[in-house]
C-alpha cells in the first residue's frame, strides 16, 4: 500500500542528459523527420514510410536510426514507394551519433503499437524536438496531445501525414512545444527518477513504523 490508501503513484523512467557537443539544425533545411527505434515489426515503421510517401511535401526527409530484422524489407518498400533517397537507414549508431541525428531534426515520429515507456520520446525532447507519437502506450503517461506534439489513435497513413504536415509546417507553435519539451525531458533525468524513489520509500517506511507503546502498557 502506498502513503495514501487507494492511490497509485506512477514513477516514469529516466534518461541520461547528452552533456556532449551537438552541431546546430541548418537552417532554411526541407522538414526533416526522425525515430530512433529497433527495426522491428511493432514499431509500424511500415505506416511511417507510407505517411512520408503520402506528405504533401516532396523535399521531406526522414532518418530511421536504429537496426533490426525488418531492415531489409524496409528499404526494399521505401524503393517501392519512390522514397528511397529520402530516408536514411542508419543503423546502429554510437550515442553521440545518435543525438547528432535528433539535434538536427525537425520532428520525432514514432507511431509503434506498444510502448512500456519510450525513452527514446524523452531523448528527442531534450533537444526540443515536437514528438508525434500513438496515443496508447507507457509513453501516454509523459506526453500530452497539443504540448508535447500530437498523440494519434492508430489510422492511414494520410492521417498520420496530415498530422506531420500540419505541426512540421507550423514554426511558431514547434518553437513554443520545443521550449516546452526540453522541460519535460529535465524532469525526466535519472537523477529525478532515484529522487521520486527516495520520497515514496521514504513515505512508506513512515507509514508503517512501529508506533511507541504508551507509558504504562
């Protein structure tokens, strides 16, 4: 049980602040889409190639770093959609690499059917990327419709295009949630997690310490 009868607390995960140096997003750039995830079949990465081929914007690219089996596959569709030289498959990277390739991004995309947390959305935020995510998962907990970015229910891939364009071609409100995502991913660190940790345990040794026996009994 936890301090207060009843209620559930719910301690996000944390990432690890990138402390390293980061090149700057070039400007006057076409819209520039990012993910970082594992090639794998649950992270509907098949809907993301399909929005980007479906993008009332030709100049739009879309870096998918990260490796997995389904690698392959994706290239070959990406080729079948005529998008092949607009998306970069990455694979594996190092972390400095990897944080290159969010700092000078415009967006971070990743519509997966099922996430327990995602830290990959808070590593996007720190550097003040607007996150288009699924609105069911472990990351429903840390990101907000409209704040954050945009959550979507599971649809086409002209929804999920529509989606990209509207908030990728809108500089005033990517600013205003770029500032506002960076201090999300700030309360978000490891060193928040261990903190909120520390607090709830504290909380609940209190609350089930041996009270005294009054003088007398």
């Amino acid at each position: 049980r936890l301090a207060d009868p009843g209620r559930i607390e719910i301690v996000p995960h944390g990432h690890t602040p990138w402390q390293g140096p980061l090149p700057a997003r070039p400007p006057n750039e076409p819209l520039r889409l990012v993910t970082v995830a594992r090639l794998v079949a649950r992270k509907r990465l098949d809907l993301l190639l399909d929005a980007l081929a479906a993008l009332d914007d030709p100049a739009a690219t879309l870096t998918l770093v990260g490796d997995g089996p389904e690698r392959e596959r994706l290239e070959a569709r990406a080729r079948a959609l005529g998008i092949g030289a607009r998306v970069i498959f990455t694979g594996y990277v190092t972390e400095a690499e990897k944080h290159r390739r969010l700092a000078t991004s415009d967006l971070f995309v990743l519509a997966s059917a099922h996430e327990g947390f995602g830290l990959v959305y808070l590593e996007a935020m720190q550097h003040g990327l607007p996150v288009i995510a699924a609105s069911t998962g472990g990351q429903a907990d840390f990101l907000a419709d409209g704040h954050t970015g945009r959550l979507v229910s599971p649809g086409t891939a002209a929804d999920l295009a529509a989606v990209i364009h509207a908030l990728g071609h809108d500089p005033a409100l990517c600013a205003q949630i770029g500032c506002h995502n960076r201090a999300v991913a700030a309360a978000h660190t490891v060193t928040a997690t261990a903190e909120r940790y520390a607090t709830l345990f504290a909380r609940l040794i209190d609350r089930h310490r041996p009270q005294p026996m009054p003088i007398g009994h």
